[in-house]
C-alpha cells in the first residue's frame, strides 16, 4: 500500500513541475531558468539541460524522495513527442559517499 502512495505522490510532483515548466513558456520573455517545489516528502526541481534553441530549451525534472533517499531524473526523449519518462535514478546515500570519495 505505501508504495501505492509513493508511486502517486511522486507521479503528482512530476505533473506539479510539468505544469511550472509549461506554465513558464506562456510568457514570450520569460527566461529559461530553474523552478522548484516541496510536498510532502518529495522535492522537484527543473533545470535546462543547455541543449535546444533558446526560446525552448531542453530540460529536466529532478525528483528527489526525502522519505525514501532515491534522486529520479524524468525528461522528453524528443520535443515532437512531449512525454516524460524515466530517465534515471539513484540512491541519495551513494551518491554522497561516491561524492565524498567513498
């Protein structure tokens, strides 16, 4: 049951920082930049990848779970299908370990 919880509340995140990322891209002048939100446990950032024309840069959504210590990386494969996935993920203890040399 809780990973039923887990599963939707991270799927809510995900769709929470698809709409800023969309949301961002209604305004003309509006600069490709980094947004963030927290709920419950679960913490989204998105940041341009550096890739893609200027107007409509590639990004990336980082999901980081605070209860479960994993780090999730959703993205667009291509810009004319306009689905996230999946596109990695890790434990948060590792890479701070590997980070510290460990």
């Amino acid at each position: 049951m809780r990973l039923q919880h887990s599963i939707l509340a991270v799927s809510a995140v995900a769709i929470g920082a698809l709409a800023i990322v969309e949301a961002g891209r209604l305004h003309p002048s509006a600069e490709a930049g980094t947004a963030s939100m927290g709920i419950g446990g679960f913490t989204a950032i998105t940041a341009s990848t550096g890739t893609g024309p200027d107007n409509s840069p590639v990004e990336v959504l980082y999901v980081i779970d605070n209860r479960g210590e994993s780090l999730l990386v959703y993205g667009v494969e291509t810009q004319l299908d306009r689905r996230m996935v999946l596109l990695g993920g890790a434990s948060l203890p590792v890479l701070f370990r590997v980070g510290r040399g460990g």
